[in-house]
C-alpha cells in the first residue's frame, strides 16, 4: 500500500514552526485600540474641504461652493485636502496641481495659498487664505 511518512525530529513537541501551525506576524504585533490612536486632525487646523477620491469636475465644484460658503461665515484660512494621488493614472496627480491652478486664477476669493505643514497633510493639502467679503447694505 502506501509509505508512512516518517517523523522528522522535533515535530510534534513545540520545537520550531510546523505545516500550519507557523505564527503570522499580525499574531506577534501589539493590538492598538481606537482610542490610543492619536487623532487625524491638529486641534488648531483650519476648517477643511475633502477632495480626495472625488473626479476633477466634482472636486473643483465642491471647491468653489465650499469656499463661498466659508468665506460667507467669515473664515480667513482653509485647509484644502486633495491628497497625493499616488494612486492616479500612470501616478500622475491630478486634483492638487487643478486645485492649486483653481486658486490662482479665482483672485476675487483667494488672497492666496500654500503648502500645508505636515501636521495638516503636508504635501496632500493647501492652505488657503480668503478675501474679506464686502456686506454693501
């Protein structure tokens, strides 16, 4: 009939790794709870506007609406995330070089703008910096 496959030596008493029965390395890592994480957002960043994963079209229309209605409320600075784009066609990015382009050529509602520090998103983000809106009565 068929061979019996011999035992090889050290199997079976807790020796070294076996078939299966090897140790990932998520088993060995620590668990992090939710709470411990430290939290996504600087506590003196400005109010933001989240383009990340949106078309070009869409995120240029949030853009704009988003910006009115912040300088509206009287807001001098937003953070603008756009993200890196790594994951963009041919690796290309896309939304922040339109946002940063948006913002040069809307002067009317930007005073200007700028690399976000890395605390807000670094290179995945801008700051920018609103005109004062005019209330004629």
């Amino acid at each position: 009939m068929g061979r019996k496959k011999s035992r090889q030596p050290g199997a079976g008493d807790g020796s070294g790794p076996h078939r299966g029965k090897r140790r990932s390395i998520r088993y060995e890592s620590q668990e992090e709870w939710p709470e411990d994480r430290p939290q996504g957002r600087a506590p003196d960043a400005p109010p933001q506007i989240l383009l990340r994963k949106l078309t070009l079209d869409e995120a240029l229309r949030r853009l704009e609406a988003q910006l009115r209605a912040h300088a509206a409320q009287g807001h001098t600075e937003v953070l603008v995330v756009h993200g890196k784009n790594t994951n963009s066609l041919r690796g290309i990015p896309i939304l922040g070089p339109a946002a940063r382009d948006w913002c040069n050529k809307h002067r009317d509602l930007v005073a200007t703008w700028r690399e976000a520090p890395g605390k807000w998103g670094g290179a995945g983000a801008i700051v920018v910096t609103l005109k004062a809106q005019r209330t004629d009565p």
